[in-house]
C-alpha cells in the first residue's frame, strides 16, 4: 500500500461546520450534526464549529458563502453541504458515512 493510501484509510473524519452566529438555522445545525457525529467514538471524528461572525477570514478561506454550511475535509472527498442538515440519512450517505 502506497502512503498516501495508508494515509487515507486511517484519516479520522474532518468536519467543520460554519454558522452564523446564534440564529436559529444555526443552532439546528449544530444540534444536528452533534447528534450524528454521536455514532461515532471521540477517537474517530473531528468537529469544528466556526462562527462566521467571529472568525470571517476562515469563511473567507473556504469560499463560504451560505451558512450553516458543513465541510468534509477528510477522508477524501471533500464534501459540502448547507442547510440545517435536519435529514441525517441523507447526509450520511452525501458524506460517505456508513455505520
């Protein structure tokens, strides 16, 4: 297996989540992923939560537009969703996640 492969296959999950503020689409969102990323042990997951309002130059770096807006980062393929991502089925399979 090549490194970057290996590197791939043990890459824990990535995702940041940009809100705005403490609206309520906002808060949903947050809600919601917390309750899917609950699969999951604290080992295999990352979640970052970035408030546009405080932190506009990360918005900026990743070309955010709308919020909420979650990004996966890892494992390949980046993946991005937006809305309150009220539908976890659905964004479970966008994502990859199978659990």
């Amino acid at each position: 297996m090549k490194k970057t492969e290996q590197a791939a296959t043990t890459d824990k999950l990535v995702l940041r989540l940009y809100v705005s503020g403490m609206s309520r689409k906002s808060m949903e969102a947050i809600e919601n992923i917390r309750t899917l990323c609950s699969n999951f042990s604290a080992e295999t997951y990352k979640l970052e939560i970035i408030d546009i309002y405080q932190h506009p130059e990360l918005a900026s770096q990743d070309h955010i537009v709308f919020s909420p807006c979650l990004i996966k980062l890892s494992p390949l393929p980046k993946k991005v969703m937006i809305g309150t991502l009220y539908n976890t089925d659905r964004i479970k399979t966008i994502l990859g996640l199978f659990f």
